[in-house]
C-alpha cells in the first residue's frame, strides 16, 4: 500500500468509526453543557422504558387488590317488574304479595289464572367465610407486585448504564474531534512549508499534492467527527426523554478512571433481577398451593331482603332469608390436576432460568474483568506510544526544515501519532464502560 493510500484509509476507518453512534442529525442545533448525574437524572424521571415499567408495577398493585374481594361483601338492589298468566307464577306472586284468599284455591282459577304482575325490590348480600384458596391467590398477588417492584429497579439500573455508555460516547466524539483538529492544524503547517519550498523550487510537486491530500482527509474526518458528535447528543437525548436537536457538551475530557481489579468479583445474589425472578417464583409457590387448596370445601355466607306488591310503587309484602352455604368440588374432570401440573413446570421453567441468568453474569464479570484488565494495559502502552510518536514527529519536523526528510515522512508520522491518540481515547472509553457494565452486573442496589 503506498503512503498516501494508508493516510487516506486510516482517516476513512475513523470517520466511519465516528459515524457509527446510534441517532439522527437534527437540523436545528443547540450547544448545551451537561454533567453525567444530570443526564441520568433526566433519563430516569423521563424515560419512556421507566414509564411503561411504572405502568406494568401500577398494574400487578391493582390486581393485588382486586384480591379484597375475598374479605369484603358483595352487595346488589335490583328492581324487577313482572306480569304472567302462567298457573305457578301467578299464584307464587300474590303469595310473595301477601293477598292469597280463600277463592285464589278455586281449581278453575288455579288452572287458568287472571294475568298477574308483580313487582320486586330486592337487596342481596354475599359474604366470603372462609376460602384458603383465595388467600393463597391474594399472596401469589402480594408477590408479583414484589416482582414488578424489582424489575422497574433493574430497569432504572440498565437505563443509568445505558446513559453513562452513552456519556462516555460523547465524550469519545469530542476527544476524536480534539485529535483531528491538532492533525488538521499540523497538516496545514506542513503545507504551508511544503508550499514555500515548492515555489523556491527546493521540492518536487509530488510532496505538495500529498500534504494537499493530507489536509482533504483530516478534514473529511473532521466533519465526520462533528456529525459523530451530533449523533452522540441525539442518542443521549433519546435516553433523557428530550427531542432531538440538541448538541450536548460533557463536562471535562475523556480519562480512565481508577478501578480495583481484585474486588468484588461475585455476582450478587439479591442483585434486582434475579430477586424479581424469585418473587415471580414464590408467586408460582402460592398459585400452585392455591390450586391444592381449591380441593377444600369452602364457606360463605348469603341472604337478601325484598319487597312485593301488585302496583309498581308499591312496598305491600317485604320477607328476608339468609344463611350459610359449604361447597365442596368433588372432581372437576381434572381440570384442577392439569392445572396444578401446568403451574408447576412454570415454576420449575423460571428456576432454571434464575440459575441460568446468575451463571451467565457470572460468566459475563469475569470476562468484563478480564476486558479491563486489557483496557488498562493498552491505555497504559498508548500512553508510551504517544509520547513516543510525539517526540518523533518534533525530530523529523525539524529535519523536514533542514531538508534531510521528505513531506511524506512527516505526515507518515503525523498520522501515526493521530492514529495512536484515538486509540488510547478508544481505550479509556473502553475501560470506562467495562467499568460500568462490571457496575451494573455487581450491583447491589434492593427496590
């Protein structure tokens, strides 16, 4: 590969690098300086993910009360009007009535009674006594709004990692941007000296296209560089809730930060997922007993008051019943058996999951642990690398103005040290996310 094709390719790979950020460019622009704990803030009250979590947790509480109703009455007034000739209606009605005479025992009038109305206020009571089945059911309840408490936790946990992801992104778009603006401010000054010594007829005009090339890339790369910023606000302003348009401006450079590399490497286990995967399991517990318990008789209570008379506001004859009522489903076709059999391979399918889930993020942590560890040491390499390329360029610039180098020889140099400066940015970006997905998995945060 020649040299001017490697300045050209390694420019390329960094805009699309630069490009890659999830987001779209809005065409009104905003500059607006941002801290980290503002924008997690921001995220978690406006957050679309954190409303529809909210929402389902609203949900299983309300069902959890639905579950009252095996405590509380069950209570209903109708108002009935009826007319009928039929034999047994008719002579029923003026009995509810009250107005049976002697002559109403007449067989032809028996046999083929007048029309007959009636007209019915009732007021009927359900009382629930005992129904082991329906408590199980309101604990199962109890628990899934346990459950949803903890994933709406794990939810705002993923969200704070997605936004300082997101962060640490912005900050990388601006440190890129940084790079090329030094590289566009060296390959100009390469130029401009190229340009002098062209025209003095000290050099050939093959070394003055090639800074003239030099400067189209970088600044190719340089636009590039502000879109990638452009894309990194917008993402960020999809996890904040916001419209986009908004160019955000972190607060200081990208720097790795410090972590202890032999600590806490141990998944919790009270960790918010894998205790909404427990509760859900315990709800599985009391939904299965619940059914076991359907095999019992239960006890409730009943009775109701009503009024009847011929006229339609008439209140001529009232009469109340209650009592006490011991139900018992022998068999039900085995349809509580399956039922119970259903319930239990749920329950058996969400305890392998909870085992399956912590030994993936166990596997998950070492190897984030693992990542760092390599962060750390390109971070600490590229540091080198750049301090070395750093003083090679300065020798050879000062050669180049003393003749004994060509122009292709400094933007050689130049663009190494461009390039190993991204990469160290790369570095500490890595690092800084593994640190926060090692974070997220070891977190230890209840609802």
């Amino acid at each position: 590969m020649s040299r001017t094709k490697y300045f050209t390719t390694w420019f390329v790979i960094v805009s699309i690098l630069l490009s890659a950020f999830t987001g779209k460019v809005a065409g009104q622009e905003i500059v607006r300086d941002i801290s980290l704990n503002e924008a997690i803030a921001a995220a978690l009250n406006n957050n679309k993910d954190i409303h529809l979590a909210r929402i389902d947790q609203n949900i299983a509480a309300i069902n959890f009360k639905k579950t009252t109703a095996i405590f509380l009455p069950q209570v209903s007034l109708s108002y009935t009007g009826i007319r009928t000739n039929d034999p047994l209606n008719a002579f029923g009605f003026k009995l509810e009535q009250r107005t049976i005479t002697q002559n109403d025992f007449n067989p032809a009038l028996l046999n083929n009674p007048n029309a007959t109305s009636d007209y019915m206020t009732k007021l009927e009571v359900q009382q629930p006594l005992v129904n082991i089945d329906m408590l199980y059911q309101r604990m199962g309840a109890k628990k899934q709004t346990e459950a949803y408490q903890y994933k709406t936790q794990r939810t705002k946990e993923y969200l704070t990692f997605e936004v300082q992801k997101a962060y640490l992104q912005l900050q990388l778009a601006y440190d890129a941007l940084k790079v090329l603006e030094e590289a566009l401010q060296t390959a100009k000054s390469v130029y401009a000296f190229t340009d002098n010594h062209f025209k003095q007829g000290l050099i050939q005009k093959s070394d003055l296209l090639n800074a003239k090339v030099h400067i189209t890339s970088v600044e190719s790369s340089q636009a590039k560089a502000q879109s990638g910023i452009k894309n990194a606000s917008d993402y960020l302003s999809l996890l904040m809730g916001q419209p986009s348009g908004t160019i955000y401006k972190p607060h200081g450079e990208l720097q790795a930060q410090p972590a202890a590399l032999d600590s806490g490497r141990y998944i919790y286990p009270g960790r918010s997922d894998f205790m909404a995967i427990q509760k859900a399991i315990e709800a599985s517990d009391l939904m299965i007993k619940s059914s076991q318990m359907s095999y019992l008789p239960r006890l409730n209570a009943f009775g109701n008051y009503q009024y009847n008379d011929s006229r339609i506001t008439g209140f001529g004859a009232n009469s109340y019943f209650f009592g006490v009522q011991l139900s018992w489903n022998i068999f039900t076709g085995n349809k509580t058996k399956n039922a119970i059999a259903m319930q239990k391979s749920e329950r058996d399918k969400l305890v392998t999951q909870l085992a399956q889930q912590k030994e993936q993020s166990q596997t998950d942590l070492d190897k984030a642990y693992r990542d760092l560890s390599d962060a750390r040491f390109e971070i600490q390499q590229g540091k080198e690398a750049v301090e070395q390329a750093t003083e090679s360029l300065r020798i050879l610039q000062n050669r180049y103005n003393q003749g004994l180098v060509n122009t292709t020889d400094v933007l050689m140099a130049e663009t190494q040290l461009s390039q190993l400066k991204f990469s160290l940015a790369q570095a500490q970006f890595s690092s800084n996310v593994t640190m926060a997905y090692i974070q997220f998995l070891t977190s230890t945060t209840n609802k």
